[in-house]
C-alpha cells in the first residue's frame, strides 16, 4: 500500500475517521470515506450527544490505551467544550462466582499506579455524591469510584474528527451514491470496487470496512460480530433541574447493565442507557442483504435522528435504573427513547485486520459498545494494523477470528454486560424502527 493508492474507508464512524485522518496525516494522498449520511451519521454508534469517556478496564491492554486517550481528552485544547469532566462510578451486587468486575478492575488500576476510591456500602456513595437521592444498587452494594473520568459530546466530537479530514484532504461520498451494498471483485480474491445503492461503483485499491452493525451485511464474519440494538433515554429538565443535578457522577451498574450521565446542558436532558445484551434484528429485503449467514442487522436508510422507539421491557430497565439512583424522576415521561447498535465480538475484542477471504481488504471494528473513548487514539492503532506493525500481543487481540463460524452461545462478552437474556425485535417492534 503505497501513498499514491487510493484507500476507499466504508463507514463515517469513530474507526472509520479516525483511519481516514491519520492516512491523510501520513502522506496517503486519495483517501474517500463512504457512508450512507455525512457524519455525524444519525443512527451510528458514534452519535449522540454523550459518550463515557474513562480508562477503567481489568483489561491491561484496554486500559493502558484508555488512559493514553484519556490523557489526551482532557489535556488538549482541541477538546475543550467536547470534553467535559465527571466522577466515575462503578457498582454492582456482590458475587460468590469468583472475583466480580469491580475486583478486577481495581486491581488493574492499582497494578498501574492509577488512583481509585472504594465505597463500602450505599451509604457512603450517598454521602461522597449527595445528590443520587435512590436505595443505590442492591441487595449488596459493592463499588468504587474514580475522579479521573468523564464524558464527551459524541456528535461534537465527530464533527470536530470529520473537518480534521476535510481538512487532510480526504474525501467524502454520501446519500445513496455513499450507501454500499455489495462488492466487486475478480477471480483472485480482489475488491475492484464497492457496489452502491445509487447503481455506481467506487474504485480503489485497498478498502477498509469500518461500517460498525452494518459490516456483516456486507461481508462473511464468520460468526465473529453480532449486531446487537441497545436502549437509550432522556428524561427532560428545567433549568433549575440542570443546575440540581449539575454534580450526578456518571453511575454504572454492572450487574443491570444501566448507566447514565450528568446532565447535557445544550439539550437539557439526563441521558441514561443499558449496556447490556440487547435485542437483535433479522435482516430483511429493504437491508439489502448479501451475506445469508447474518442474523442481526439495523435498517440501512438513515433517518434524520434514531427513531423515538425502544421496547416496553427496554424502558421499564431505564426507569428502573432511574430509580435506582433519582426515583422522583423515575415516572417522568422520556423526552425521547432510542436505540443504539453495537457491533458485538464474542469476547469484547475490537478487530484490526485483514479480511480472510479477500486480498486487499482490512477489517476495523467490533466496539462492544465501548470504542468511542479511544477515538483521540484508535487511528494510529488502526495504522499500525493496516501496516503490519502493531505489537505482537495486540495484533493477536484484534485478529479477525473464524473459529467462531460454526458455534453457538459464543457472545459471552468480556464480563462488563448485565441484565436479562438478549431478545429479538419482532415484526411488530420492527415496524416502529
């Protein structure tokens, strides 16, 4: 892959762009972006307006880049109004199984050196954040917080990532003309070009498939994503509420998978959201489907933001969690309730690597619902897969794995997901996305 290739990135995401701007950086000369709207892209999972920004992984890996992106989050100026500081608190119920993930993570933390708090009951998270007014998570609280954490306005960010592109010179292709729904390829297993939903084809020499949920439509991932639709709400507030609540830490229950942040001043709105196992979505005609083997999929036409919809079980776990930590706005009606893709991996592992059944394509992706905060970081990752020079422990992490094709019950996560069993979207609740 010399400078003068032309790189084709299908998907205007965090992985995506975040590609494109450091081959632009780099020298690489004809880098297009295709996505099916200009990013921010409404329905993504890199839009919204809040994402949690932290380093608190078990994971050494994870964390130690989290930290390098945190580092940067808060630190540089170009995130200043995008960036916005915030307590981190961890908490769940107490297990018998074995270490829970509170243990495992504040063990890492103090493995490396990085500072956290513990709290030994209810109590004492009331009394450190007397704000969250609830019963707190139960029947035996068990958690820990970290000041070193906060939150970032995804769709802000994004925008800010996709004019450093413009800026490059990288190009854009969107609308239908940037909708991609099959590929082109010749007898020896290479892309030509990417087929799209206007009937024209974009030619390249490399691609780069970083469409989140929408990759498996796309091509064979030999089991390796799930496509997986999480819910999302936002309870409005007066402005005198957005003062009230100025100081609630984002707050995560591990055990439910709830978790939510301090209030977004612009919108004026508390956002809460269930990192969990979600609901699945089987594809169907309107999808364009090309690849059989892939059971869950989001609708492919964008709408000009998600749609107010999100399954009475859904919405029953976001008042639940309300509850939890401020029940006097547990019956408010939600301005708005959405739901979000997540791009699964059977163990929680991002993917950076080349496509097993094509030459000269490069896989990015597989966030598990936890990528965003590594977007000050991820492209020069993404380079160094692309390149063949990421550390060999890395590179292992984030291959593309085909052993999965053939088995069941393989979404296990990395131990981080609560809550009930995944479900599926019906036709009837289909209807309503």
């Amino acid at each position: 892959m010399d400078k003068n290739s032309k790189i084709v990135i299908v998907g205007a995401g965090v992985f995506g762009l975040s590609t494109a701007a450091k081959l632009a950086s780099e020298g690489y000369q004809h880098v297009f972006v295709l996505d099916r709207h200009t990013p921010p892209v409404p329905d993504g999972s890199s839009s919204d307006i809040s994402r949690v920004i932290r380093f608190d992984y078990a994971d050494k890996d994870y964390l130690n880049i989290a930290y390098e992106a945190y580092k940067q989050w808060s630190q540089m100026p170009k995130y200043k109004g995008i960036f916005f500081p915030a307590p981190f608190v961890l908490t769940g119920s107490a297990t018998t199984h074995g270490p829970s993930w509170t243990d495992k993570t504040t063990a890492a933390l103090t493995k490396k050196g990085l500072p956290w708090t513990k709290l030994d009951n209810a109590a004492a998270a009331k009394d450190r954040y007397p704000v969250l007014s609830g019963a707190l998570a139960s029947p035996e609280f068990t958690g820990y917080y970290n000041d070193q954490a906060g939150w970032a306005d995804a769709n802000k960010a994004v925008s800010q990532l996709r004019d450093d592109c413009f800026e490059l010179g990288v190009s854009f292709i969107s609308g239908r003309a940037g909708t991609v729904i099959g590929l082109e390829t010749d007898l020896l297993k290479n892309i030509k070009g990417v087929e799209t939903l206007a009937g024209t084809t974009t030619e390249g020499d490399y691609f780069v498939l970083a469409a989140g949920a929408w990759s498996s439509g796309l091509v064979n991932m030999y089991n390796s994503t799930l496509s997986t639709a999480q819910v999302v709400g936002y309870t409005p507030l007066s402005d005198a509420e957005v003062q009230k609540y100025k100081y609630v830490p984002i707050y995560a229950n591990f055990s439910t998978g709830w978790f939510n942040f301090p209030p977004h001043d612009d919108t004026k709105t508390l956002k809460m959201a269930v990192h969990g196992w979600g609901y699945t979505r089987t594809p169907s005609k309107e999808d364009h489907q090309t690849i059989e083997s892939n059971i869950s999929t989001p609708p492919l036409n964008p709408p000009r933001q998600r749609a107010n919809f999100t399954p009475p079980d859904g919405e029953d776990r976001l008042r639940q969690g309300l509850r939890e930590i401020l029940p006097e706005l547990a019956d408010r009606p939600f301005e708005r309730v959405s739901l979000c893709w997540y791009t699964d991996t059977p163990s929680g592992d991002f993917i950076m690597d080349s496509h097993p059944d094509y030459n000269n394509l490069f896989v990015g992706g597989g966030g598990s619902g936890h990528a965003f905060k590594f977007l000050p970081v991820l492209g020069n990752y993404m380079f160094l897969a692309l390149t063949k020079r990421l550390p060999q422990d890395l590179a292992y992490k984030w291959r593309f794995r085909t052993e999965y094709q053939n088995q069941k019950d393989t979404f296990l996560g990395d131990g981080s997901r609560g809550g009930p069993a995944r479900g599926q979207l019906h036709a009837q609740k289909r209807a309503k996305l």
